[in-house]
C-alpha cells in the first residue's frame, strides 16, 4: 500500500539487526574469486596490463608460491591491490572444489569489476588490441572517467580514475 515501506527499506533505514551487525564484524575480506578458462591468459591481463601484484599461485598438486612467481600448471591465484583482493581460479579446478557449479558451467557472467586507477588513459593504451572495449573512455557526470572492457573470460571492467576538476563530462 501507498507510504508504506518495503521489509528492505524498514531494515536498511534501521541499520540491520543484532546478529548481522556482529557477522558483519567478522568479515575481514571480501573479494571476488573468478573461473578462469586460460590462467596464463588470465594473469597476464590483471598483473601485466592492469598492474596486479601476485601475491599467491598454487598448482595442480597443491604447492604454492608466495613470492609472486607462475607456477608450472597455475590453478589458482591470488592478486591484491592497496583495497582488494581479486582471485582467480581454473574452471575445472574450480568445479572440483565446489558442487556449486554445474558441470557446464560456462566462464564469464553476469558480474561487472569496478577498477581505479590513477591514470585510465594510460591503461586504456595499454590494453592488448584483442581486448573488447564495450564502452569507450567516457567523461562520467560523477566525476570519474572510465572505460569498460571485457577480460579474456568475459568478465565486464570498468576501469576508471577520478576527472580533474577543470574536465567537463561527457555522459549523463
């Protein structure tokens, strides 16, 4: 009925209850962790042309690295930034961690990545000429100038760093 709130509006402007707000308290990270179908592939784009750091790499047999180095046979992989965390993780590798997934699960999904950077044109330039730009370098009316591209799997990526403040949008 008219002026009434929704359940999410009444726990929203109530700030939740008790028992999400301690839970709330014990998460320390929350990050992303993608199926990739080609890890090399994969690596190159978030550490060489978005500068990720490796931070972790495991193999097919257990044994990891935390030196930052590729292991021969690569299943999964850790990358950080000074805000976050991304992993990446092989399809197959994946899907015998977890019953989660379907068997034909496809790679790619329906998830957007929000990356900043300090300099998006920089990065724009440095992207390999087979990645797919889906929208082009756009001034943003919330001051951030951004682009979107898929990555080797699909996964849609805005990247984007804050407008200077001379710069006028171009996108409402």
């Amino acid at each position: 009925a008219k002026g009434q709130r929704s359940s999410w509006q009444k726990f929203s402007t109530q700030g939740g209850n008790t028992s999400t707000k301690s839970i709330m308290k014990m998460v320390k990270t929350l990050a992303p962790n993608l199926m990739v179908s080609d890890m090399d592939k994969s690596l190159r784009f978030y550490h060489d042309v978005l500068g990720l750091p490796i931070t972790l790499t495991v193999d097919g047999k257990n044994g990891f690295d935390t030196t930052g180095k590729v292991m021969d046979n690569t299943v999964f992989a850790k990358l950080e930034s000074e805000s976050g965390e991304l992993m990446l993780q092989e399809r197959n590798n994946m899907l015998g961690d977890s019953s989660a997934f379907a068997a034909d699960i496809k790679v790619g999904g329906s998830i957007t990545i929000f990356v900043k950077v300090d300099n998006v044109d920089q990065v724009a330039k440095s992207l390999p000429s087979d990645t797919e730009v889906v929208k082009e370098l756009t001034n943003m009316w919330y001051g951030m100038r951004e682009i979107y591209v898929r990555d080797p799997d699909g996964y849609v990526l805005t990247i984007a760093s804050e407008l200077p403040e001379e710069a006028e949008p171009t996108a409402q």
